[in-house]
C-alpha cells in the first residue's frame, strides 16, 4: 500500500499531459515517462518512440540528485519539436535539458543513465548506444546554431550526426561536439572535448589534444 501512494504521488499534471501528448490510450494509460514536477514542458511537439516492453516508469525525467544538484535555482527543460526515440529504460536525472529540432532525430538506448545539470542539443540527429551514461554538466550538441560562411558566401558549418556508443561512459563537465564519434566501451575523461570521430573501443580518451589514454579497459556503475 505504501509504495501505490507513493507512486501515485508521482504521477503529477505534468506526467499526465506528456503520456497523453505523445502516446495513445492504452500506452499513457501505464505512464512509461515520469516527468517531475521541476521540468518544464517547453515545447511538446514531434514524437516520442518507445522501441520497448511498455512498462510504468520506464523512463524518469527531472528525478535524482548529486551533491550539485540545486533544486531551487535550477529545473530541466523539455523542447522537443522533432523525434525522441527510447530503446528501453531511461533515468535522466534533474535540472538536465533536451532539445530537438523539427526533423531532427534524439535516439537513446536502454539502460541510459544522465545525471544532473547536463543537456543534449540535437539538431539533425544524437544515437546513444545501450548501457551508457552521461555525467554531470555535461553537454552533447551537433550544431554551431549560428551559421559560419567562406570567403564565397557558402556555409560551412552545418550540423553533423553524433553517435555515442554502446556502454560507454561521458565523465563529467565533458563537451561533445558535432561529427564526434565515441566508440562502444569507452570511457571520455573528466573535462574533456570531443569533436571528430575516435578510434578504438575499450579505451579512456582524453587530454587536450584528445588522444587515448588507456586500452583495454573495462568499466561499471
């Protein structure tokens, strides 16, 4: 009885009108998205794809706290208008900010953990591999936003596809750039910046320049 009232005390408005927003009935009737109290439902457009066994609380938004975590200066944002796509269980963690443009394309696998304070910008397209996450104040963006011409007018800067693969861990304050590439097994170092595509699985990058600092690892929560 105690855990029904405390997930029904979890099932507030704003978890009501995204289940319903996004997904029929008899999918929002089981609530597979909590959203928190804190996040703010900037735009709910596009889509949210579920690739998975429907099941309540599949994926959380706006929950869980660090030591940095600062609960009343700070809230997460939603700003969808293009596809998010869920390949199974999610936690994504308070005060975090996803943005999606019309026709761009936010994919993240199961078993996906992001902390707090960090956001993910995607404005053609971001995949997340399964078993990976996301430290705090972190960001994942594959725009510039503003357009950079040459010397002949023509712009050069255009958005570049992010991929990050299966388990593998972003440390925390890292920035990953368009056309970044980590590969599955990975580890990215505290701090770092990743803008083209790396080479070798199993491996700790970081370092400014980027470049490899250990093989043959392996890692856990």
């Amino acid at each position: 009885m105690i855990k029904v009232l405390k997930f029904l005390r979890r099932i507030n408005l704003k978890t009501i009108i995204f289940n319903f927003r996004y997904f029929p009935f008899k999918t929002a009737i089981k609530f597979p998205v909590l959203i928190s109290s804190n996040v703010f439902l900037y735009k709910t457009k596009g889509r949210v794809i579920i690739n998975a066994p429907i099941k309540t609380a599949l994926i959380q938004i706006g929950y869980g706290a660090i030591g940095i975590a600062d609960f009343k200066r700070s809230r997460a944002i939603w700003e969808v208008y293009g596809d998010v796509v869920f390949n199974g269980r999610a936690f994504i963690m308070h005060g975090c900010k996803i943005n999606v443009a019309k026709n761009a394309e936010l994919i993240i696998g199961d078993d996906f953990n992001m902390s707090t304070e960090c956001a993910l910008v995607a404005a053609k397209k971001i995949e997340i591999g399964n078993h990976s996450g996301i430290s705090w104040e972190s960001l994942v963006m594959d725009t510039d936003f503003h357009h950079i011409a040459d010397e002949t007018g023509e712009v050069f800067n255009h958005p570049k596809e992010i991929i990050i693969g299966d388990n593998v861990w972003v440390a925390c304050k890292c920035t990953i750039l368009k056309g970044a590439v980590i590969p599955s097994g990975s580890v990215v170092a505290a701090n770092s910046l990743v803008t083209k595509k790396l080479s070798g699985e199993n491996s700790i990058f970081g370092g400014n320049p980027m470049r490899v600092l250990k093989t043959d690892i392996k890692w856990w929560y």
